[in-house]
C-alpha cells in the first residue's frame, strides 16, 4: 500500500486482494524483473517471467530480482525455494544477472548452469570479466543501512566464489552498455571497491 511500483502482476500476489504482486520495469536497454518469494506457485512465476520476457525482446540485458538466495552463504540462512528450480528458470529465460539478498552478507557465484552446476574455465577474481558466457551469475547483496550483519567464516557453498562482510554498509552500481554489464560493489565508508565483476557480450 505503500510503495508505487510500476506493472504490478496479480501474478504473484500472495492473496487476491494483495499488493504484493511481481511487477517489472525497463531502464535503458536492461529488462528487470522483481519476483515475490512469498508467493508458493511456481508455475505463477513461471507464467509471469515468460509473459514478460517474451513481451520486451528488444532488451538487451535481463535482471531478475527476489529476495532469497538460492545459494546460501551465511549458515544462518535457508533457502526459500530449489536451487534447480531458479537455475533452470534464469538459463531457460535468458535472464543475465540474478539479486538477491536476505542474508545480510555480500556474495557472489560463478556463472551457474541450467542444473545449477558451477562452469568452470571463467576468470571469477573480483576485478574479472567474461566474455560472452554461458548461464547465470548470482549475487546476493548486504545490508544498505547497516542495521544488521550476517556472516560466519569460510563459506561451504562451492558455487559462492567470492563472499565477505565487512560489517560496515554496503552499495551496488551496475553500469551497462549495449555490450556490458559491470556489477561494482562499495563499501560505504569510505566508499572503497568491495568487489567488482563485468560481463561482455556481442
């Protein structure tokens, strides 16, 4: 009720009569779609995803947002939905870059497959690129504000290939052209690179 959103969806409300639907919306040549978690049919989102991919071809880049992780790396946190269910979703869709958040720690995967498999043979050090890859790139993103933080040493998920919480707020900046897409992640204070990945394609 409080939050003007642009093309909300009934798909994805939780109930009928709620404000919670997915919704979406373009900036420049980037297709982002925001999809509720809270919502427990599948084929809802399913539906919705291909609606609107299909319905705006000419994006050049596709972001989907949710809010849980399907790749943990707090040992705090669980995720809301299978892991192979998001993987072969973002792969059968085209879909670039998946944001997520929940865990109040930053982490980022390496490009993952339709089976939610890791491919190998990417340069995935921050500060790295790819050129024209294949699958999916997930990053989960910290706290903005500050007000919690979740973190527990070495993270056991193989598929996180980079990952820290320097209990101090946290910012993303994504920078896209018609042949790019660099994700670069700041700590706030002092406003220092935290990490930074770009991925290129024809």
């Amino acid at each position: 009720e409080h939050l003007n959103v642009p093309n909300r969806s009934k798909l994805g409300q939780t109930t009928e009569d709620s404000f919670d639907g997915n919704y979406y919306f373009i900036r420049g040549n980037v297709l982002f779609l925001i999809i509720n978690d809270g919502c427990e049919s599948l084929e809802e989102q399913e539906q919705y995803v291909a609606e609107i991919v299909t319905s705006h071809p000419e994006a050049k880049w596709r972001i989907l947002a949710k809010h849980y992780p399907p790749f943990i790396g707090v040992e705090s946190a669980n995720p809301s939905d299978s892991q192979g269910w998001i993987a072969d979703l973002a792969e059968r869709y085209d879909i670039d870059l998946v944001l997520t958040g929940h865990e109040h720690a930053y982490s980022r995967t390496g490009f993952i497959d339709q089976d939610a498999r890791l491919l190998e043979g990417y340069d995935y050090e921050t500060g790295g690129a790819a050129e024209n890859p294949e699958g999916v790139l997930y990053v989960t993103c910290s706290t903005s504000s500050g007000c919690l933080y979740h973190y527990a040493g070495s993270v056991q998920e193989e598929r996180i290939v980079y990952h820290g919480q320097p209990e101090a707020p946290m910012a993303s900046k994504i920078h896209v052209t018609d042949t790019e897409l660099k994700l670069t992640t700041y700590v706030t204070e002092p406003w220092s690179v935290f990490d930074e990945y770009t991925i290129r394609k024809e």
